[in-house]
C-alpha cells in the first residue's frame, strides 16, 4: 500500500514498499529553481529499490531544472534504484 510522503507545488512523493513515485507538477524552470533544488534534496532514495518518474502534470520543463533532476536521479541510480520513466 501506498503513502503519500509529501506534497508540494512542484513534486509529490509517494513511497510503497520498494518504489518511489515522483509526481512532477508546475513550471520546472529557472524561476524556481532554487525551490526545486531544496525539494529534490529532501528525497529520500537510499532505500527505495525503483524511482518512478510522472511528469504527466508538469506543465513546462527547461533547461536548468532537467539538470537538477537528472542529477539527482544519477545520485539514486548510484544507490542501487531502478529509473522509470
């Protein structure tokens, strides 16, 4: 069964059992950058087998916040996790 682990404007996190879902929300853009980089830190990951990734309510995506996801999502493949997109 799933919980929810947090919830903000710009990313949801959902944790079962061995997987993580990160919904992606809003505008992922340089604007915000500074409050997506403090909401990707607070993932956890060092325990989770897979990281699912929604972007199905992401309304905008650039440059700088696709560089911060993806190093944060290379930081939990070194972990052990298993992406999904």
């Amino acid at each position: 069964m799933a919980q929810a682990v947090q919830t903000s404007a710009m990313l949801s996190k959902e944790l079962s059992k061995d997987a993580l879902v990160l919904r992606l929300n809003g505008d992922w853009a340089i604007e915000h950058v500074a409050q997506i980089e403090k909401e990707l830190l607070e993932i956890g990951g060092d325990r989770v087998q897979r990281v699912s990734i929604d972007s199905s309510k992401l309304k905008s995506l650039d440059l700088s916040a696709a560089w911060l996801l993806k190093r944060r999502l290379n930081k939990m493949e070194e972990q052990g996790a298993k992406l999904e997109f």
